[in-house]
C-alpha cells in the first residue's frame, strides 16, 4: 500500500480552520538557491500560507566547528527571502540553543501553534535515513513530511509522505564554501545580495 499522498486528499483532510505553514531546517551555512527553490515550490505546490526556513543552532550530525557564527547565518537568510513574502524564518532551535533535534523542536511549536498543521520539508536524498532520526515515529504523528524528489533516490517509504517536483540542482553548502575559499566565482548560486554579505565580511575563506 503506496504512502504516497496527492494534493487533492491532502487539501481535503485539511482543517480549514488551521493555518497551514511549512517548515524548511538546516544549517544554510550558507544559504543558497536550491534551499530558496526548494521552499518556495513546496509552499506555493500545497497552497502553504508560510514556508518558515529554521536554521539550526547545533545539528546532531554536524561539527559545530565548521559551522559559522550565528548572526551571520540569520542575516543571509534575511537578505535571502528579503523580497519573498511566502518565506520567513523560524528562529526557535537558534534561541534555545545546544543541540537541534527535530521532534523536540517541533513538540514545542505543535504545542505552542495548536491551530497550525505543519509540513517538514526534507530532501529525497534524506528519506531513506529516517529511520535514524531521534523518536521519528513520535514525529510523525506531530507534522506531515513533504519530499522533495531527487534523481537516483527512491520514493519508496514505509512513512507518509507528500513528494514534491523540483529542478535538479545538485548544489551544496560545502562546495560553496570551498569554492569562495578557493577564489572560484560562485555567481548565481547563492542571491546577489547574500554573495555581497559573505565578501564585505570575508566568510569562508579559511574552509579547508
């Protein structure tokens, strides 16, 4: 039996006294276009009133040592989504600190918004570890999880989920921070404004 959601049953298992807001997190270390992309076709494909990105403050997975400060993160992701009203950003993992895991987040939000549905949004490549992720089954039962497609990776899940269509663009936070340490030009890949912020503040250009 297929787990697979369309947008017509999701539109009618909606409570239409809810509001209806997505959620995008990472570590948008830096941000770029495939994250701008990949919540603005996710919020306007389901309708969303908002698609909130919320960067973390200590992901589980990652060494906090190759993450930069935090106000410099906030404030691409402000310069990002400037001029798009559907994005905003979520800054509950940032003000509580430590580590960043998702079903914790998202029981204080759930709590917080009762009369909120929310939609996670995570990439296809990411499907497949789910199964690791911290209390995944509690989470569940808290947000719908809406996939992003990905060529090469199956749609395949044992849990509910609603796939979305999107441009393959196989950028990454890691390869541009090392191209901007290596001198190489990375026009377009991330918005103008947030390229004119890491050089006026010199970011990155001591990744190894």
């Amino acid at each position: 039996m297929s787990n697979v959601q369309t947008f017509v049953e999701v539109k009618e298992q909606r409570n239409s006294k809810k509001k209806q807001v997505g959620i995008l997190g990472g570590n948008f270390n830096p941000v770029h276009i495939a994250h701008l992309i990949m919540a603005d076709q996710v919020g306007r494909s389901l309708g969303l009133e908002k698609v909130y990105l919320m960067p973390s403050n200590e992901p589980p997975h990652v060494d906090p040592k190759e993450t930069i400060d935090v106000s410099d993160r906030l404030k691409m992701l402000e310069l990002a989504i400037a001029d798009n009203p559907l994005l905003d950003i979520e800054k509950i993992e940032i003000n509580r600190q430590g580590k960043s895991y998702t079903y914790e987040t998202m029981k204080i939000l759930t709590e917080k918004y009762p009369n909120t549905d929310f939609y996670f949004v995570i990439g296809g490549d990411m499907v497949e570890y789910l199964p690791k992720w911290y209390k995944v089954d509690e989470l569940m039962q808290l947000v719908q999880f809406v996939g992003v497609k990905r060529p090469n990776y199956p749609t395949e899940t044992s849990y509910p989920m609603i796939w979305i269509d999107m441009p393959d663009m196989n950028i990454s936070s890691t390869d541009l921070r090392k191209k901007i340490a290596q001198g190489c030009s990375v026009n377009y890949l991330l918005p103008e404004n947030v390229l004119h912020y890491i050089q006026e503040k010199g970011l990155y250009l001591d990744e190894i």
